[in-house]
C-alpha cells in the first residue's frame, strides 16, 4: 500500500477563496517594496497602478507581460518625445492631448493596467514639479512607468507562480457573457470621463501645479474606478474615508517604529486584511478596494519617521480628499443634467 506524498508548499492546497487574497497582498508588498528602494519621480504610484492588476486578477501569460511591456515603454518614450517637440506649440499641443486621452477612454482594445499607465504618461508629463525642466521631467516620468511596468509583470508572474488558481472542470469555469456596449454607449461614457479629467488637466498645465500632482493622479484613478452614477460616488467617499482613518493609525505605527522592514510587515498585514473583504464577494468589497487604493497611494514613499514626514501625510490626504469631492461634483452635475434632458 503506498502512501501519497505532497510535495508541494503549504500554500499550493490553499482553499480556492484563499488565493487571491495572499497573491494580492504578496503582490502590492512586493511592488512596494521595489518602489521604496527605487525611488524615480512619482515612483510611488506604480503600487496603486499594479492593484488593477491584482484587483480583479488578471494572470498575463508570456506574450501578454511582454507586449504590456512593450507598449508602456514605447508609449512613454513617444510621450517623452512628444511633449519635448509640442509642448512650446501650445495650440497644436493641447488639441493633441485632448484626442489622445479621448481615445484611451473610449477604446476596449487596451485593458484597464495599460490605460492607467497610458493616462499617467499623457497627463503627468506636461506637468513638472517646480524648477523642473518639462523634457527632464518627462524623461524622469518615462523611466519610472516603464521600469514600474517592468517589474509589475515580473511580481505577476512570481504571485501567480507562487499561489496558482486550481484546475476547475470546463462548465465551472465558463465565464458568464458580458454586456457589449454599442459604440455611442461607450463614447458618450468617454466623453463624459474625459469632460472630469481634461478641465483638471488644463488648470495644472496652465498654472503649472507640480507640487500637487497627486490631485490629477487619483481624479486620473478614480475616473476609471467605476462609471457616474450616485452610488459610485457614495462608494468613493465612504472608501476614502476609511483609507484616511487607517492611513493616520499606520503612519503613528510607522512613525513610532521608522524602520523599513516593520513598514514593509505592516504593509504586508493591512494588505492580507483589506483583501479578505475586496475577494470577500460582499457588497462592500468596493469600498474596501478604494480605501486600500487611497491608502497606498499616499502611504507610499514617505520618509520613515522624519520630522517632514507627518506634514507630507496630511498633504497628501488633502489632496485625495480634493480630488474625491471633485469627481463627486462633476459626477452629480452630469447625472443632473442627464436627467434634465430625460
């Protein structure tokens, strides 16, 4: 009689609802953990740029991280290229821009991780932090998302490795049928995001608002979160409130104990708790994933228990929280104004 050996680890024979929630949070610490060493201009926005990856899963073959690869760095060398030929070109310029970020809203050909990354790249290039040249600048920015990018695929591919989905039979695992928009649906869907993003967009341009890019950055997020409508808006206030109370009981903790191990072990645990409730399946776990996302988007690259550090958190909340209310607004006022012409 033989006895049958597991050979595999531990936490190949997980439970099936266990292992998107340790590859989640073995992911985002990992990522964060190469951003914290790195350290490029706005490195600290690769972790949030990489839950989209993670939140829902999306496993990238070979070919796949190779070619996302590819795009993100050839878009950004383009962008780099582009604002360093047109930017002094104002009004040939902004019309450009304004097409371009049209289209990456309006296209299904590219997913939501590449999106992210292409808005990013369109939107923040143009806008240097101050006494920065703009061709440094956008230089600096094409080296940070592509090596973001780089190591985003390398992290996907080693969580997947590590924690793997169980074989499920063929009729288990058929996808349910999703909604095809028609083409007007998803313009008009488009442009209303882009009618939240560009305005905003303008304003940093012409006023040149490096110092609180972090504003532009999450509307760039949040418009891509979920669609307009009052729940969603409900969804992004309550997320980001619970990200801001957590937020200030981590930095206490951080501050207290400023070592970079403990940051990354914190980071660690709040990731695993917030992602038993995003793969929880409650109605709540959106909630959850923009408070996680708000949370990482500002925790991220903070010095570790300097007398400036504190100062630089509440910034960052401010800024987040501006950005929140704002989207709200316009979302309300489109909704308004749908319902006038209804």
């Amino acid at each position: 009689m033989f006895v049958k050996i597991h050979i595999l680890p531990a936490w190949h024979r997980l439970d099936q609802k266990y292992i998107p929630v340790f590859r989640f949070a073995l992911g985002v610490t990992l990522i964060m953990a190469f951003t914290t060493a790195f350290g490029g201009q706005l490195a600290y926005i690769i972790p949030v740029l990489s839950i989209s990856f993670l939140a829902p899963p999306k496993k990238l073959s070979i070919k796949q991280g190779v070619i996302f690869v590819v795009i993100v760095a050839f878009s950004t060398i383009a962008g780099y290229l582009f604002t360093g030929f047109f930017y002094d070109f104002t009004w040939v310029f902004i019309p450009l821009v304004a097409i371009i970020l049209l289209w990456i809203y309006y296209t299904t050909a590219l997913p939501v991780p590449l999106k992210l990354f292409l808005l990013i790249s369109l939107l923040a290039t143009p806008v240097p932090k101050p006494g920065m040249d703009t061709t440094v600048w956008a230089r600096a920015i094409a080296i940070t998302l592509t090596t973001g990018a780089i190591f985003s695929v390398l992290v996907i591919w080693i969580v997947y490795a590590l924690f793997p989905d169980h074989e499920v039979p063929a009729k288990a695992a058929a996808k349910p049928k999703s909604i095809v928009k028609s083409s007007d649906e998803r313009f008009r869907q488009a442009f209303e995001t882009f009618l939240i993003t560009f305005p905003v967009f303008m304003v940093f341009v012409v006023f040149q608002g490096g110092n609180g890019l972090l504003v532009l950055i999450y509307i760039v997020i949040l418009s891509m979160m979920s669609g307009i409508s009052h729940a969603a808006g409900k969804v992004k206030i309550y997320g980001n409130l619970l990200g801001g109370v957590v937020i200030l009981l981590f930095y206490q903790l951080i501050a207290t104990v400023p070592f970079l191990l403990f940051f990354l072990l914190l980071y660690l645990g709040t990731a695993l708790f917030f992602a038993s409730h995003i793969f929880s399946g409650d109605r709540t776990s959106s909630v959850y994933k923009t408070a996680f996302s708000s949370l990482t988007l500002i925790i991220g690259q903070v010095s570790l228990g300097t007398a400036t550090a504190g100062g630089e958190i509440w910034s960052r909340i401010i800024q987040v929280m501006i950005a929140v209310f704002y989207v709200i607004g316009m979302q309300e006022l489109m909704n308004a104004l749908k319902s006038g012409k209804q």
